[in-house]
C-alpha cells in the first residue's frame, strides 16, 4: 500500500495497529504520521518503528491518505471536530472509538466525509484481533479493502453493517473477558488437582487457542469438534454432563444477551 496512513492519537489499540502495518509490510514507516500531546511518546514511537513524528492533529490531517481517529471515545468528536478543515476531500477517516456512532462522526466531520467505524478487539495487542469495519456510504470499495487489509495486518477483519455492532460487542469486543474467566476457572481446577498454578495456566490458554484454531481452520462445526473429543463413556462427556446441568451454554447466551443490550442503550445515551 503506497498510501499515506496518520494516527491522531496512538494508546494500546493504536500502536497495535501501527506496529501491524508496519511489521506485515503493508506500510513503509516512512509514510505514517503520528500525532499525540505527548511529545515522548511520539518521539519512542519514532525511535522504536522509524514512523514520522507530527507537531499536530491538523499536520496529520493535512498529509495523511488515511487519517485514524485512536483517541479516548469520549474526546473523539472533539479531536476529529478541530481537525475536519485540514482534511483532504478523498481522505478517509477511520475511527476506533467504541459506542461512537457513523452519525455522531459525520455531525462531527461533516455529511460529505468518507468515514469508517472499525471496532478491534484486545487481542489486537498480541496480532490475533477481530475486527469488525462498517464503513458509510461514501466509502468506495477500493476503500473498505484498504481498511480491511491494515486490520488483517494484526489478525482478522470483517465488513458488518452498523445493526450489527451490537452483537460484534457482545461475540468480539467483550467476550475476551470472558473467555479469560473461563482459562482462569480451568487453571484453578488444575491447580485443585495439584497442577503448579503458572502451568495450568499454559495448559488452559493453550487448549483454548488451539481450540479456537481448529473452529477457524477446519470449517468444521463446533458441535462436531465437540463430539470427536467425546469417547462414550469417558472423561469428557462427562465433564460435559456437568457443563449441561449447571446451565453453560445458556449462562453464556444470557450474558452476551446483556452485553447486547447494555452496548444498545449506551449507544443512546
């Protein structure tokens, strides 16, 4: 990509996705722009991945091809707001904000702005991130395959409509936290059997990821994974019968239920 990428802002989420681009190849360091309050952390980032250091949000706006919105939700119209008059009219404007509405952006930026709303995830950190792109009607299609490929540059990345952002917190956005209370329950469970606590812990998340992997990388239906590991009469359908009993699947389907619902009513607020 021969594209000039700035980032107004660069937290956790931000610095994931430059050093995705940048380690993948997509983006020579030479072409990204990086703008934050604090001079340091502009200058470690210059020093750690060669990008080039910004003295403004409007600097950035003014170079940039594609502009990334990677500050806080609650100061992301703010920013983008002082910023709309130093943009190039073909610029794209991605924001990572969660519960920031395409409307909201586009009161901020102005109605003839192309814009996307991405939502990654936190294991972005660790170059196995989801991402949902949901991109507005100005946005061609050379566009959204530019975005999708920056977000591919650090795991996965796919195109949903803005109805859907509700369940991609619940299933995406959210649900590391639950599935780390899950690794953890399994950990503690070793470490009951006698298992050193630092161990069960590998264990856990490796049989999780590895998981996870098959679901991906087979196209095989979990239920039918499921059943392989599942000799009659063995170890595992009866831990099974347990799960079943006390309620698993329908206690993780209650939460994301909520979860859904929480992220809708923020969404208004």
């Amino acid at each position: 990509m021969d594209k000039k990428i700035g980032f107004v802002g660069c937290g956790n989420m931000g610095k994931a996705i430059l050093g995705g681009l940048i380690s993948s190849g997509q983006v020579q360091p030479g072409n990204i722009w990086v703008y934050t309050p604090s001079p340091d952390k502009v200058e470690a980032l210059r020093q750690e991945y060669g990008i080039n250091p910004a003295q403004s949000a409007q600097e950035v706006a003014q170079i940039a091809d594609i502009v990334f919105g990677a500050v806080k939700p609650n100061v992301m119209l703010k920013v983008l707001g002082e910023i709309t008059s130093s943009l190039n009219k073909e610029t794209v404007i991605i924001s990572i904000a969660a519960g920031v509405t395409l409307d909201s952006l586009a009161t901020a930026l102005g109605h003839d702005r192309k814009i996307i709303r991405a939502m990654p995830n936190t294991p972005a950190l660790v170059n196995a991130g989801m991402t949902s792109i949901t991109p507005n009607a100005l946005v061609s299609p050379e566009d959204i395959a530019d975005a999708v490929n920056i977000f591919r540059s650090f795991g996965r990345a796919e195109v949903v409509s803005e109805a859907m952002i509700h369940p991609v917190v619940g299933v995406s956005g959210s649900s590391p936290a639950y599935v780390f209370m899950f690794i953890e329950a399994m950990a503690d469970a070793a470490v009951l059997g006698g298992m050193p606590r630092k161990q069960a812990y590998q264990f856990a998340a490796q049989a999780v990821m590895g998981s996870a992997k098959m679901v991906l990388e087979t196209g095989m239906h979990p239920g039918e994974l499921k059943d392989m590991v599942c000799s009659p009469g063995g170890t595992t359908i009866e831990a099974v019968k347990v799960l079943e009993e006390k309620g698993f699947r329908a206690a993780v389907m209650e939460a994301m239920v909520k979860c859904m619902a929480k992220s809708e009513q923020l969404g208004k607020s």
